[in-house]
C-alpha cells in the first residue's frame, strides 16, 4: 500500500523504467547531472542523489520533507570503493566479507579526504555505508561512477517502499529524474545498521540481517538501538553528532569581539569577524547544501563565537534551523 499524498491531477509523477540497460544509463546521468533517481535494493527502494554533491543530498531532505537532519546511508558498487571513504578495522572487514553484497550498513569513521558531502552525514565524523545485493542497484552504481546518498523512498513519516509504484505514486517528476522498476523487493525491511565508532560494535538499527548473525562474527552488539529514521535528539544521544565547539547562539544584533557570523540572504549585518553566507539569493536548498561546510569552517579557536541568522520557518529552512537550535543549545565542556 501507498500513502496518501496531496497531489493534484495536473501534477506528473516520475516515469517507471523497466530495467534495462537504456534506463540505467539514463539514471546514470540524471545523477551524474545532481538529480535524484529511484532504484531497487533488497530490502527497500532508495531515493538516491549523488554522495558528493552537496545540493543533489540537500534536494533528498527537500523530497522527502524531513523536518530534521538525519544521516544517510551511502551505496557503494564494492567494498573497495566503501574503504575510500571510511577507516575499514578489522571488525568492519569480517562484517564486510560475511554481509556484502547486503542488508547490513556499517557506521565507520569518515577519511580526512572523504569526498561526500557532509549534509549526507549530517554533519558527523562517520558514516554510513552499505553495498547492496540487487543487480540493478549495483548496475547504478558503477554506470554513474558515484556513490548514492540514498535513505528509503518515502516522504518523511511514510511507509518504506517495496515496489516502483510505490514510489512513483508519492513524488512528482520534478523531484525525482526516474524510478527503476526492479520488482518487487526481496527483504522488505531496511538494512541492518552496525556502529564500529565506539568501543563495541552497536546495534543502531536492527533490520535485514538478524542480530545473531552479526555476532557470531564481531561477538556482542553492546550498544543501544535507535528507532527507524528517528533523528539523535541531542549532541548527546549519537555522542559524536556534530555540534561546532565555539559558542553559537541565534542572534545577529551587536556582534560582540572576534565573532564570525553565519548569514543568510544579501543583507547580512555587518561589524563581524569573519562571514560565510549559506545563500546570499536566499534559496534554502543552497543554505542546507552548504550548512555544515560553513559550520566546520567558522568553528576556529581563532574566532570567540558564532552568530547565527535563523532561515525561513519552511521546507528545508525548518531543518536548517532545527539544526542551528541544537547547536546553540549543546552544551560544552
Ligand atoms: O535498507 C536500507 O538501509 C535503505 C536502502 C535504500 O538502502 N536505506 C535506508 O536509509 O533505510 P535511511 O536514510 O532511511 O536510514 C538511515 C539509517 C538511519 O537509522 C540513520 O540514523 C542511520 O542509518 N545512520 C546513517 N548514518 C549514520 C551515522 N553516521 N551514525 C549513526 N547512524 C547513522
Ligand atoms: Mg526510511
């Protein structure tokens, strides 16, 4: 079953492509142009976007109408390329070797030279991973060159898609380039998500792949799980959510000494430090785009604090500023 969405009769939903080798080519490039594809994996249809491209992974958020941030998983083609761009241990590696191509994602450390957007990881020093056991995801995959930010292709709330009409139902041809229909999907439920960041392997997501199965490779999931797509709620609930060190708060007025602003829109205020604006045209998608490249580059001990201007209360501004309160609000020490 799909949910119900508003969309009027003159809206145009995605086209549905069989699977062959025209419409894989033509996802390819629809990602390689920062478009977001649909695509079959095992367990639940993705809504990918280019991993490295900062404003393709802000339009998902966009799409999917997440009131919030939350980290995606990357689809890599091999283990290969997913040891690119995080620190493999050797838990990671006998996780790897039993579990790909599968229903198991593994949280690792990002690489200093990790060339995905930071918004896929929402800000945090690890990521998420996953080579998935589906022939037309892996044929994605390698024909557009790029690893996919792809959470399940629902809007925020919805039930996780099985089949392409399930997708093509609930998105219009503007958000999303195509939908590749690959049937059916054979495990139903998410990927499985293993945490390798802290001292025990955790369990932040159960899903296709059982617990058990897992420790009787890596021992004991000492960690708690999250519930599906719930956002960490604070800096302190996922321990390394990303929250700048530097004092922030929500406020423009009075820059105070050796204070660096991050603006929005072709006015900011001016008497700061140091500025980095996260849309001088005032488009949200550009300003979550560039939200926590700009957070990491002010977060200096060359500067006191970070000013913040809040964004526009919609779409992707709710985010944006949900993000900016958590960050004023985090405690440090
Ligand atoms: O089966 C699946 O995993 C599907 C298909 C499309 O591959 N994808 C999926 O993605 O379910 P998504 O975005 O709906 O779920 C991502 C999950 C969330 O529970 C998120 O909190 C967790 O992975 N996650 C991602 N990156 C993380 C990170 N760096 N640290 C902790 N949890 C992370
Ligand atoms: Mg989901």
């Amino acid at each position: 079953m799909t949910e119900s969405r508003p969309l009027g009769p003159t809206v145009r939903h995605p086209p549905v492509r069989a699977a062959d080798p025209a419409a894989v080519s033509e996802a390819a490039r629809a990602v390689r142009q920062g478009r977001l594809v649909a695509f079959p994996t095992e367990t639940v249809y993705g809504l990918g976007a280019d991993a490295t491209d900062d404003r393709a992974v802000a339009r998902v958020f966009a799409a999917k109408g997440r009131p919030q941030f939350n980290p995606l998983i990357v689809h890599l083609p091999e283990t290969v390329a997913a040891a690119a761009l995080v620190r493999f241990d050797d838990r990671a590696a006998a996780l790897a070797a039993a579990f790909w191509p599968g229903a198991l994602t593994l949280v690792l450390p990002r690489r200093p030279d990790c060339p995905v957007s930071r918004l896929a990881s929402a800000g945090l020093d690890s990521l998420a991973v996953r080579v998935p056991d589906h022939p037309l995801a892996l044929a994605l995959l390698r024909a557009a060159g790029r690893p996919l930010a792809a959470p399940s292709a629902n809007p925020s709330g919805g039930v996780s898609p099985t089949t392409a009409d399930h997708v093509a139902a609930v998105f219009t041809a503007d958000q999303v380039a195509v939908v590749l229909d690959g049937g059916r999907c054979r495990v139903g439920i998410e990927s499985t998500v293993v945490g390798l960041t802290g001292e025990g392997p955790a369990l932040l997501r159960p899903g296709g792949v059982s617990a058990e199965a897992i420790e009787a490779v890596v021992g004991p999931l000492t960690g708690t799980a999250l519930e599906e797509d719930r956002a960490p709620r604070s800096p302190g609930r996922l321990t390394s959510h990303y929250a700048p060190s530097r004092p922030l708060r929500l406020s423009t007025s009075a820059p105070r000494p050796g204070e660096a602003l991050l603006a929005f829109g072709p006015d900011p205020p001016g008497g700061f430090a140091a500025v980095r604006n996260l849309s001088p045209a005032g488009d949200l998608v550009e300003a979550a785009a560039n939200l926590f490249a700009m957070l990491h580059d002010l977060d200096r001990r060359e500067f006191t604090g970070i000013a913040a201007m809040t964004v526009p209360d919609r779409g992707l501004g709710r985010a944006i500023n949900d993000r900016l309160r958590r960050a004023a609000a985090a405690k440090r020490g």
